[in-house]
C-alpha cells in the first residue's frame, strides 16, 4: 500500500470545560474549549465486515480525548493538544495518524475574533 490512507474516523465540535491557560483567572475558574479529531484508519476491513471490531468507536475516541485533556492543567493548549495526540495514537494502535484542533474561543484577548486555536498533527512513529 502506498503513503494513502483509505479511511478517517472524524469528532468535530467536542465540547470540553478545563483549566488551561497562562492567566491566573484560567487556572481558577476554566473555559470552554471545542476540539476536533481526525483519525488516519484503514477503513478497507470495516467497510467490508460491518464490524465495529475492524475501525475505531466514536465514543471511545470521545473518551481517550476527555480523559487525556482534562487530567491535569496545561498553560499552552499546544500541550494540551500534544497529550491528546498521544493517547490516541496510544490507544488505538489501528490509527496511523491524527490531528487534533483545539479551539479557544474564549481566549483573554484583547480583540474580537471569530477563533484561534492550535492544531497538531502526530503521525505512528514520530513523537
């Protein structure tokens, strides 16, 4: 098989409250912060099975991203992403790639903006 993947398993919009940041107020109260996912997979196996031992669940990548973003505080959400790339790629050893987007829409600038974020992408190998 060449460098392409046929197949992504997809979270967008996850909406998870934690106490990143650098400001002293983030540490206390938290924020919101939305995350997507986008997980590399051969999907050629599920396709043909039907079988959810053959791909990834959503809601156990749901959880191994709650879980890994939320342990401790992070100051940079570059971190946090980071953490959350690591246990994917630790826990679902099918995956051959991620991205995680961390959003912050709730970011103590002095601006008005529509989103700023980080994403960060890890691929099996490469840490």
């Amino acid at each position: 098989m060449s460098g392409s993947v046929p197949g992504q398993v997809f979270v967008r919009g996850l909406t998870l409250h934690a106490y990143h940041g650098v400001m002293q107020h983030e540490a206390k109260v938290g924020q919101t912060f939305k995350l997507d996912l986008e997980l590399e997979i051969d999907l050629t196996s599920a396709a043909r099975s039907d079988k959810l031992a053959d791909t990834v669940g959503y809601d156990q990548v749901v959880a191994a991203a709650t879980e890994s973003f939320q342990a401790r505080r992070y100051r940079l959400i570059e971190a946090a992403a980071g953490a959350v790339a690591t246990a994917v790629l630790d826990r679902f050893p099918q995956v051959r790639s991620v991205r995680v987007t961390v959003h912050k829409p709730h970011a103590p600038i002095a601006a008005t903006f529509d989103d700023v974020g980080v994403s960060i992408a890890r691929t099996r190998g490469e840490r």
